[in-house]
DNA sequence: TACGATTATATCGTACACGATACAAATGTA
DNA sequence: TACATTTGTATCGTGTACGATATAATCGTA
C-alpha cells in the first residue's frame, strides 16, 4: 500500500469501526425512547440487570467508561428513578449503584429489544458464523486497546 | 438462547462494537495531539486529502454524520486555519470546504500516523486474513444500518 | 498513631453527536 | 412569473465522552 492508499478513509480500520459504531447506536433509538432512555444508559441497566448493587467503579469497568462520564448518566437514570446511587457504609468512598423497582420492572419491558435488533438484521447477508468470527475479533481489538 | 442470555452486556453485539470504537479512538489520541486535533477532525482531514474543495453536505455523507455535528466541527478547523468555508458561487446554498496550505502541508505529519496504529496491533493475534473479513463485515454492517 | 500515598467519586472545560427547528437559496409548476 | 416545495446549512437543547483536577475516605508504614 503506498502512503496515500494508507491515508484513504476506507483504509483505516478505525473509521469503518466508529461508523458502524454509530449507526447502529441509532437504530436503537426508536427502541430505547419508549423506556424514556438512551443508548449507553440501556448499557447501564444491562449491566445492573446482570449484577445490581455495584459501585460506580466496577460500572466504568465494565463499560470502558471513565467516572466522568458515568456519574453524570447515572444521576440523570436517578432522577428517572431507575437506579438509586447510595454511599457504601463499608467504605465511604464508595457510591453503591442500585435498580429500583421501577428499573427492575423495565427489564421485562426491554427484552424485546435484542430480538428487534437482530430482525432488523435479518436481510443482511450476515450469517451466524460469520457473526461469531466478527464478534471474537471485536474482544481481540478491546482486549489489545482497553 | 434465554431472554436472560439475550440481556447479557456482551451478547449484544452493538456493546463490543461500541467499546471498540471507543478504545480505538483514545489510541489515536496521543498521535493526533501533535497535530492539534482531534479523532473526528482527522476524519474530516483525510476526507479532504483524499478529495479536496467539498461541500459540507459531501463531508456528511462520506462520514456519515449530521450537519448539525460537522457544521461546528469544521468552524474549530476553519480556526485552527486547516480549512477554509467559502459560499459557492454557482449555489449559495452551498458552503465548500476546501484545505488551507497549513492543512495541506499536515498531510505529510500524518502519513506515520496509520503505521503507528498498526503497530501498536502488531503483538495482538489479529493476522492480515481475519482483519480482512472483519472489515467486510463491518462494510456489510454500515451498508445495512446506514 | 501520625501522615504520606492510594483509592473512589465528583467537578470542570472542551468537543462531539444527534434530533428538532429555522431559514435562505434554488427548483418545479400551474 | 408567482409560489409551494425541496435543498443545503445553521442553530439550539440534551446527552454523552474524556482528560485534568479536586476531595474525602482509606490504607500503608514508620
């Protein structure tokens, strides 16, 4: 590849990420506003889905996010009163992130949302294995960058 | 799979294609503050080297972003003196966007720019063959949700 | 047990990112 | 040629996203 090829948009793995990236952010747009929320504050609840009462700390964790970001989204998922953010009696430092009711009962409410999703790619000339050799190198690239 | 499994932060495939996107993005962070911008304004960058002299509506479709995030975008650019924004004379509608002789002469910083990334992947397990079909797939993907 | 180092969050400033809305220039058509 | 429609940008409001910095609680250790 010369210089120039190397500088072209398409050639720079990094840019078809991010599109791909956004776009399909997008698509789950429509889905996520009948739960009144957004897209990373679904990730949000699908990680307290999965395990509730965590500190802020294990959240950026496991999304990858800094405190920066996530204090600020998880106070705005408390003033819709999905979660409750409380200090750990334990440690002090620690703010306990927790579902309330209303934001265990949204879970039954969102598992449509994966199946709407993947219908949205049913048409696509994805298949399931290629799907898993995409996905194994998605951890590749987060493993080696995160 | 159960609804539960469905759930799981890691089996959406929209998480580790957002998390990578992220992770990505930050790499490029220390190697674009030399040049005194940032990821999505080397975006634009490369655009325009690799076509110069278009209209914002150009920028947004080969990017793929809303007019309402590149207008201001390339105001910061225009201020940097990397690009300038003139009205078109044959449609004054039209706002083109052309590179200055400082964002030409960046051009030449930032061939290093792609070896760099690629060499901060070299250790990983990814070889020539899988970031082949993982860049089809994510072709398919934009293709199907853009 | 003082006290410097570390840890867990929060705050601030800057820059995206997008939907909704606005508006002027251009276009189509009666 | 009036005028409704479309097109190309811009503006505004809300919500991320992150680095730098701040601060209180905890920990390590002399």
């Amino acid at each position: 590849m010369t210089t120039d090829e190397m500088l072209r948009l398409e050639n720079q793995l990094c840019f078809p990420l991010y599109v791909a990236s956004r776009l399909t952010t997008r698509m789950y747009g429509p889905l996520l506003e009948e739960l009144d929320i957004t897209y990373p504050q679904y990730l949000v609840l699908l990680a307290l889905w999965q395990t509730d009462n965590q500190p802020v700390g294990e959240l950026t964790k496991r999304l990858y996010l800094e405190t920066s970001t996530l204090t600020p989204l998880l106070k705005r998922l408390e003033q819709k009163q999905y979660i409750s953010r409380k200090r750990s009696v334990t440690d002090e430092r620690s703010v306990l992130i927790a579902l309330t009711e209303s934001g265990q009962a949204l879970k039954e409410k969102a598992v449509c949302i994966p199946e709407k999703i993947t219908e949205l790619f049913r048409s696509s000339t994805i298949d399931m294995q290629e799907l898993t050799g995409f996905y194994q190198t998605l951890q590749k690239i987060i493993q080696h960058a995160g």
